[in-house]
C-alpha cells in the first residue's frame, strides 16, 4: 500500500515539474485567454412578440380574448431582417340571452422581412395565410363561420426602449383584405409588442 502511496505521488510529481518546465521552456510566464467571439444568437438573431387580453360586453354577448404572436428575425444585414411569425388568439363567446357558449380560435403563420430606417423607425412587409372565425347567431344559438385567406401587409412601425429590450408599435395595411365576404374586415392592422436584440 506504501509503495502505491509513493508510486502516485511520484507521478504527480513528474507530472508538475513536466508542466514547470514546459512553460519555462516557452517563456510565457501568463498565457492570455483566447477573447471569445460573439455567438450568431446574439448578433443575428432577434426575438419579439405581442400579448393579447380583452374582454368586451354588448348587447348581451360577452366576449373573453387571450393570444400571443411570437416572431424570430435573422439580421441578412445590420438594418435588413426576415423571419416567421405566428398567431393564436383564443375567444370565448357567451351571454345570458344564448343558449350556448362558443370558443373558437384564430390563428394565423407567416413570413416578413424589416429595414430599419433609421434606429427607432422601420419599414415591415408580411405574407400570412390567416384563419380567423366571425360570430354570428340565428335565436339563441351563436355560431362561428371560418374564414380562411392570404394576407399581403405593408407598413412601418416605431420601436422605443433602453438595452436590448425594446417595446414597439406597428401599423400595417393589407393589400388582399377580402371584398365580398359577409363581415366587414378592416384592412388596417395595428400592433403592440416587444422585442429583444432588434
């Protein structure tokens, strides 16, 4: 057991004096720590999104809304991005005068691209494929009739905030907003969210 004892210590004295000599040997007395790149994470690629949550009451139709649109941007030059971005947005339908409660939830994917035109002001163009409901009711019954369509949106947006983290607001026009539909659609779209490292 001594001898193994005297055998371990041995090597790891060898091994100290190899790692002494060796840098002896180099004259580096420090050697400097290699400065680490940034990531592609985090200078390519920025993240953003928007929350919603409402309620509203009329004419005895009650309505619950909650939804997220996350989005991911991928910077092809410092001012130019594109990337997906999708949307859900869940609603609950209900009233004292109905006799049933509907929930029906719209979603939507896509592709945009953004310029910044200058630090707080850019310019966003989207393509979505949207499928959105619209209530109607026949008596006491409500019901949901779908609707599905392309969606081509162009417009700006202004983007405030300190760091990396940045709030935003987006207005947007849709170019293929459907003309003969049932429902009245706006083609104006308007958007409040967030950012981080845009």
């Amino acid at each position: 057991m001594k001898a193994i004892k005297c055998l371990f210590i041995g090597l790891i004295f060898v091994l100290k004096l190899s790692d002494i000599s060796g840098q002896a040997s180099s004259g580096l007395k420090y050697q400097k720590q290699p400065t680490k790149e940034p990531s592609v994470v985090s200078t390519k690629i920025w993240y953003g999104g928007g929350l919603n949550l409402g309620f509203s009451g009329q004419s005895g139709l009650n309505v619950l809304q909650l939804g997220a649109s996350p989005m991911v941007g991928y910077k092809i030059l410092p001012r130019w991005s594109v990337g997906p971005r999708v949307s859900f947005l869940a609603s609950r339908y209900s009233g004292r005068s109905f006799i049933n409660k509907i929930t029906p939830v719209n979603w939507g994917i896509g592709a945009f691209t953004r310029v910044k035109v200058i630090s707080s002001i850019f310019a966003h163009a989207e393509y979505e494929i949207a499928n959105e409901a619209f209530i109607s009711f026949d008596g006491p019954k409500l019901y949901a009739d779908r609707l599905q369509q392309n969606n081509v949106y162009v417009g700006g947006g202004y983007s405030s905030g300190q760091g990396n983290t940045k709030f935003e607001i987006v207005a947007l026009y849709n170019l293929q907003t459907p003309e003969s539909t049932l429902y009245y659609i706006s083609p104006f779209t308007f958007r409040f969210g967030f950012t981080v490292n845009f």
